[in-house]
C-alpha cells in the first residue's frame, strides 16, 4: 500500500458553494430581465484596515446587500456569522448576476415592468470592521497572533511575519525563555552574514535559516523532538528508507538519492505537526515514528523502470518506521492556499500512517463508506464520502487526510464529514484523558 502523496493528487477540500442570495428568485426569462443583470466579481479580496463584508460588497458588487454572498463563499474564514473578519486574510469574491438600477433604460419609470432594483436594508451584522490581529516583534520571530477560537485558516504567512494563534505564540514564548543558548551556534553566528538565508548544520542536519534566532529556535525543536518525542531528526534514515522500499529500482537512479537541507519552515511544520500527537510520543515506546526526514526525492514506483520523482510530498515507510518530507512539498499549497498550512498538514497525514494505524478498522467500520480497508461498499451514494479525492485511496489514506483536516481545518472536516470528525474526535480525546493508553 502505497502511503504517499503527491502535489497532484489530491483535490481541494469541498468548499461551500458561492449562493448568489436569491438573484435568480423570480427571474422570467428574456432578455430584458438579462439585461437589467451583470455579472460581477471574481477573485480575491484581501481584508484591509476597516473593512467589512457589506463594504467589499459595495466595492466589487456595487451592493453592499450582497456581503452575505462574500460570507457564504469563506465559511473557513469569517467568523461570528460575518461581524468578524481579520486584516490580511484574502476571501473569495464570487461572480454573481447583480441586478442593475434601471437608470439609462429608455422610457418613463413605471411604463415597464423593469424597475430599479429595490433599496435593500443593510443588514448591520456586516458592518463590524475587521480586527487587526496583535502584532508581535520577539527575538524569536515576527508574528501576527489570532485569538484561539479564531475559525478556519489562518493568512497566509508573508515576508518573514508568521500567522500564530495566541496559544502557538505563548509556546513559542515559553521556548525561547527556556531555549538555552547553544555555544556551536553562537560560534557560528559569528560568521554568518545572514543577508540570505544560510545553510547551517544544527544536530547533524542542514538547515536554512534566515538568522541567528531562527537557528536557536530549529536547535531547540530538534532537541525537544529528540528528547520530548524520542524521535530521531535523521535525513539519511530517510534515504535509507527510500532505497530499503524501492529496491526493484536500478542502481542509476537510487544513485540519484539524496538527503536535502530543511528550511526552517519546514521544521517549524514538522514540530507543530509532531504536537498535535504529543500525548501518543514519548521516547519509551516504539510508536511507529523512530526518525524524520528531509530527503530531495522519492521514487515513482518499485519497478525495474521507476525513477525519481518530483511530486511526491511526504511518505511513510512501515519498513523502518519513517516518515520523510521532500522538496515537492517546500512550495506547495495543494490542499491550502497557505503554504505553512500545507507543510503542517502533510507532516501530519504522514505522521498519521505511523502513529493511528491501529485506528484503520474502527474508522472505516464507522463511517460506513468501506467494505474493508480498501473497497468502498458497493452502493456509496448514501455513504458519507471521505473529504479528498486521494481519501478514496484507501481506508488508511481517508483516516491520514482526515486526520489531517481535523488538526488544520476541523470546521472543515466537521461540516463535510461529521462520522470522520466525530470518529477522529473521540480518538484523540481519549489520547488526552488516558495519556498512557496505546
Ligand atoms: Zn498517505
């Protein structure tokens, strides 16, 4: 069984369809009713400084009536019914008919049936600017911190300033209080210029690191992975794992294998990712994640004509209990348009194949839409579908992808797929109250 993914193979989570709010109730056909219509908006609309949804409305649609057409369209990133929207975050505008004034359409008002399209109250609930979120400036990082019961994705992280929700930040707060400084990398520092990010070797990796706090900080994540997690940060077990897999390849292209340096994102998503199942992790057990991984490629297939591959993300070897990350994934937002999002997430739906694999039956037995771990049940239609389109794999690839929303997008998950959020839910909620049960 294959425990991969890959930049293309997985589709974009469901979203809500754009509602265009009643526009065609009552439409006759004809062209005169057509011509009295638009078709306005499109894009994105990236939240400034006292926006609100009724007055995006009013700029892209020329009506501020329409702002719950903008809500229904970013059920992940509005809150609070559409009175909460956060400076930054980029909404979907949805083309929608708009129906235009009758203003310029020959005749005297009254004579046709093709009046001005009524005035139309203003709901206020659109009309609450949106909120900056708590600038933060740390020896540690620059971030912009949301509250904790901020829904759905964060913004998109943007030149060096990180998206953190408030209880992340206090973590990272407590971490570098803690972090005691590390004498090789001060040494190091010293002859860093840090103009670019820097290739530096922390713990045996290669990371790249844009300063000499973002180098405390991966010294201080592996050493919390290795001595909290009692996971090993070993790129060359990655390589090794790949070679171990896949070893009907020819020798020309295993040749081809190599480890690859972390970007200090990328560490950033594994740690995250790697807290999500802290209460699973402790260095006495074997888990079924002994090491990570940062490896350049996998290999496409475990054929005497397999190669190396540019698109697989993240995989997870049984064999060795392994779980790598390639540079397929460095850039990718295939699953969410904030790439820091999209690292988390693939670490967690690799971790996900090591550390719940022996939560495969129960889940497939209770969301009804498998016959066995790897055949849906022969009618579906009734069945409630896994989230993506790479969750039909199997029943292991639905559980990793679920588990994956759960962790990043629960309002996703919850909403589309109720028996998997509620399955995973149950699950994970026993992890905290029975932290020695595995
Ligand atoms: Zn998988």
């Amino acid at each position: 069984m294959k425990s991969r993914r890959t930049t293309e193979s997985t589709a974009s989570p469901p979203t809500a369809s754009a509602s265009a709010m009643g526009m065609n109730s009552g439409a006759g056909n004809g062209a005169a009713q057509d011509a009295l219509k638009k078709r306005m908006g499109g894009g994105t609309w990236t939240v400034a400084a006292g926006d609100t949804l009724s007055r995006i409305a009013s700029r892209r649609y020329g009506n501020a009536a329409l702002w719950e057409t903008i809500r229904d369209s970013n059920p992940d990133r509005v809150q609070d019914g559409g009175r909460l929207i956060y400076v930054g975050t980029e909404l979907d505008i949805p083309e929608v008919d708009v129906p235009q004034p009758a203003a310029g359409v020959s005749g005297a008002a009254g004579t046709s049936g093709a009046a001005a399209a009524p005035p139309v109250a203003v709901d206020p609930i659109g009309e609450c600017p949106a909120q900056l979120p708590d600038a933060r400036v740390t020896a540690f990082g620059t971030f912009e911190v949301y509250p904790d019961d901020y829904e759905g994705l964060l913004p998109r992280s943007h030149d060096g300033v990180q998206m953190v929700r408030q209880a992340r930040f206090l973590e990272l707060e407590i971490e570098a209080e803690t972090a005691t400084v590390n004498p090789d990398i001060d040494a190091l520092a010293e002859d860093m210029s840090f103009a670019t990010p820097e290739t530096v070797v922390i713990a045996g990796e290669q990371v790249r690191v844009a300063s000499k706090a973002e180098a405390q900080h991966v010294a201080q994540m592996f050493k919390e992975i290795k001595e909290v997690y009692g996971i090993h940060v070993d790129s060359q077990a990655g390589v090794d794992a790949v070679k171990a897999r896949y070893d009907k390849v020819p020798a020309t292209e295993i040749e081809k294998l190599r480890t690859k340096e972390w970007e200090y994102k990328e560490v950033l998503a594994l740690h995250s990712a790697l807290g999500h199942f802290a209460p699973l992790l402790d260095t006495q057990v074997n888990r079924g994640v002994r090491s990570v991984s940062k490896v350049h490629q996998s290999i496409n297939e475990n054929e005497a004509d397999g190669h190396v591959d540019r698109k697989t993300m993240g995989e997870y070897f049984g064999n060795t209990d392994n779980v790598s990350i390639f540079t397929a994934g460095t850039e990718s937002t295939t699953d969410f348009e904030d790439n820091q999002t999209q690292l988390e997430a693939t670490a967690i739906h690799e971790l996900a194949h090591g550390l719940m694999e022996k939560e495969v039956t129960g889940y497939w037995q209770a969301t009804g839409y498998w016959k066995n771990a790897t055949t849906p049940v022969k009618d579906v239609r009734n069945a409630e579908e896994p989230l993506t389109t790479y969750g039909h794999t199997n029943a292991s690839e639905d559980l990793s992808e679920a588990t994956m929303f759960y962790f990043t997008a629960p309002d996703t998950l919850s909403y589309s797929c109720p028996l998997r959020y509620a399955y995973i839910d149950r699950v994970v909620t026993g992890w905290s109250k029975q932290p020695d049960a595995r």
